[in-house]
C-alpha cells in the first residue's frame, strides 16, 4: 500500500449490504434456471434428423432420467435438453443464421412470407408464431437463412430503409418546425411520434405494411438488451417498442377455429369477425392507436343504463384488486373509485345502441376486466354475451381535446385573477 493512504474498513452497514445484494442475486439466478426453455428448444422436433420423427411419450437418457417429447400435435416438449443434441442443432442452424420479425400483418399467410423472402435468396424456411390459445397469429416470425452472408444482405436492405425514412422524417420535421421556438418544436416532435419503433430498427416492408427485422440474440445478450431497453423507457417515458399500442389488439379478439368459438353461434363469431376487421384496418391510419385505459363494450342489453354498466365493470375491478392491491392506485381515484367515466351512445329518440366506452386510471385494472367480463356467458345469459376490447381512439382528436381544456382552464385563471383586482 503506497504510503498515506488509509485502507476503507468495511462497515456491519456495507456488510448487510453485500449480503443482501448476494441474496439477491441468488434468486434471480434461481428464477431464471426455472423459466421455461427458449424457442429453439420448443421447436427441438422440426430440426430432428431426416427420417426421424418423435413421437408422444416418455424416453430414457443416457444418465437413467426419463425425458418428455412433443407429440405431433405440439402439446408437449422434452423437459431436459440433451447437450449433445442442442450442441447438434446449433451446428446445423445457428443463431447467427436466423432473423425475428416483429409487428407483421395478422393475416399473413406461410406461402406469402416465404415467397417475400425467396427475392433475397435460398432461405431455408420462414415460422410464423401462433398463439396456442386461439390459433391466431402473433405478428411475430423466424427466418433461417442458412447462411450469415444472406442474413447480412437481409439486414443491410433493412438498415438502409430505416435510414431514408429517419431521413425523410427529419427533413419534414425541419419543415414543420420552421418557424416554431426550440422548446415548441421539441414538443411537436415529441407528440407527432406516430412510428418511433420502425423509425428506428430495420424494416421491411410486405403489402404496404412495415414490419422490422432483427438479428436472433442468445439468452444472455437477450436478457442484457431487454435490460437496455427497460432504462431507456424509463428514461424517455414512452414506449420505443410499440408506441400505438397495436399489442393489445389481440384482447379479446377470438378466432373461427379457436376453441372459445366451439359453442357460440356462427353469427355471434361473424360479428366479433367482423369487429376484428374494421378495427384492423382503422389502425392502418398511423394516427390512430388502442388505448391503454379505455375500454369499449359491444352487445348490451337496451335495457343498461351507464349506471348498470359502471356496477358491472367495478364489480370485475374489485374481483382483481382483492388479490393484487398493489394496482390499486388510490391517489387517482374519483368519484367511482378505479373507473374514471361511463359513456353509454344512445339515438335520437334516446334509446340506447347496445355499445358503451369504460376508462379505467389503471391499464392492469382495464386489461383484468376485459378477460373476466369479454364473451362471459353468465352476465346476460348464453345467447347474448358481451364483447369487450380496447378501444381505437385519434391521437390528433385527443391532443385537440387537450388544447381546448388548457384554453378554458387559462380563460377561467384569467377571470378569476381579473375579480380579485
């Protein structure tokens, strides 16, 4: 030790520290060794040898322990990964030789996507993922190139497309903003954000709709960059993902050939089709986007009033608040505790058009709502059921509406300012 300087003795204080942070990270490793397998061990039977297909049932391994295989359905997968095999398997079609696409259209089609990506060479197979439940696409997929040359070109094309749009962007923002203060235009170009996330990763674009392309990460670097990307949330308090919120489109949406749809009639799964669709093709409009809170309800009985409506939801909302208090969020509470306002659209003559808007303050509040009361047969009977989703709301109509409120909030400031003197 160089001479003057004094050695820090650890503190009980910093020792109660290290211990913590040691117990800490214990945990998370534990909890991680308990998570299920990635996708390439879902998928371990697409890649078996040629001519040696798995079937349903149990198999004994070299160390005596019984291993569990997906069936030809895909209901099961094996519960330990041979390391022989996935080290097998990673040699033939390694991560670096596989793209993820996000945010694709949900009707696409294994035919479509495979020839799109036939322009760029021999690709060896595009999977689209589907949701277990319901059958319907996630909007999410893999390509196995089969090679890193070809994944380089796919990527460099994407690269370049998100480079001219954030160009093309930047210079129409200038334009917009020309003749606005420093301040002024960072807000505007903070509220006329419409496609933060497909600005700025690689896109490609199928049938006039962007989808952006990644490069598969292994678990670690996986878990180092959805890290990465929760701090930069937090930091720019908005969501560089998804900022249209296109997600939660799914809720409550249920497929043809879905189980849920077994025993409802076909003209009750035509309408909730149907719904589907016109809902889809509004968010083609860059403009519009699926609230987090709101909540649209379809199929009431004419007889519901907003106040029958409110009791409905807010019974659903204290089913869920009683085994999860931490959403309850007593500080934006009103006047109706976690339902903010009921807004039931009646005709002419008054009478009401069966269809009502919800907002909640809390988004888990609005989200456990909408899977207990959405298609529940025990509110108005099995032949009418209630269809509810999150609803498509205009973002220019919305700021609008906020203009409008801070121009009466300063008028009656004014007025009132004006009185004392």
């Amino acid at each position: 030790m160089a001479k003057g300087t004094v050695k820090n003795r650890s503190t009980p204080a910093a020792a109660k520290r290290r211990k913590a942070q040691q117990r800490i990270r214990k945990k998370v490793k534990v909890k991680q060794s308990k998570k299920e397998p990635s996708w390439s061990a879902r998928m371990k039977k697409t890649y078996t040898a040629a001519g040696k297909k798995k079937t349903g049932g149990d198999e004994k391994g070299a160390d005596g322990k019984k291993r569990r295989w997906a069936n030809e359905d895909g209901d099961e997968v094996q519960d330990e990964v041979d390391e022989t095999k996935m080290k097998r398997l990673n040699e033939r079609d390694p991560l670096e030789t596989q793209l993820f696409l996000k945010h694709l259209p949900f009707d696409l089609t294994d035919a479509e996507i495979n020839d799109f990506f036939k322009r760029f060479g021999d690709v060896r197979r595009v999977l689209l993922v589907r949701s277990k439940a319901t059958g319907a696409l996630s909007g999410t997929g893999f390509v196995h190139c089969g090679t890193i040359e070809l994944v380089d070109s796919i990527m460099a094309v994407a690269t370049q497309n998100a480079r001219e749009l954030n160009t093309q962007d930047k210079e129409a923002m200038k334009e917009k903003t020309a003749s606005l203060t420093h301040h002024q235009a960072k807000k505007a170009e903070f509220k006329l954000r419409a496609d933060v996330s497909q600005i700025r990763d690689p896109f490609l674009t199928i049938r006039n709709t962007r989808f952006t392309v990644h490069r598969v990460l292994s678990r670690t670097d996986s878990q180092e960059v959805t890290s990465a990307m929760q701090k930069k949330k937090k930091r720019t308090k908005m969501a560089a993902d998804d900022p249209r919120n296109l997600y939660l489109l799914q809720e409550g949406y249920i497929a043809a050939d879905s189980p849920a749809a077994r025993d409802l009639p076909p003209q009750y799964v035509q309408m909730l089709q149907a719904d589907y669709e016109a809902r889809r093709e509004t968010l083609k409009n860059v403009t519009m986007f699926v609230s987090r809170t709101r909540l649209n309800v379809r199929n009431l009985p004419k007889k519901y009033d907003e106040r029958a409506i409110r009791q409905m939801f807010a019974k659903a909302a204290r089913t869920y608040l009683k085994t999860h208090p931490e959403d309850t969020d007593k500080e934006h509470w009103g006047k109706f505790g976690p339902i903010k306002n009921v807004k039931l659209l009646k005709d002419g003559n008054g009478v009401s058009k069966g269809y009502a808007f919800i907002e909640f303050v809390n988004h888990n509040v609005a989200l456990n709502s909408l899977r207990q009361l959405n298609n529940n047969p025990t509110l108005f009977g099995d032949r009418q059921r209630p269809v509810v989703a999150f609803a498509v709301e205009n973002m220019n109509a919305i700021q609008k509406l906020q203009r409008i409120r801070e121009i009466k909030k300063n008028r009656l400031a004014s007025n009132s300012n004006e009185e004392e003197e």
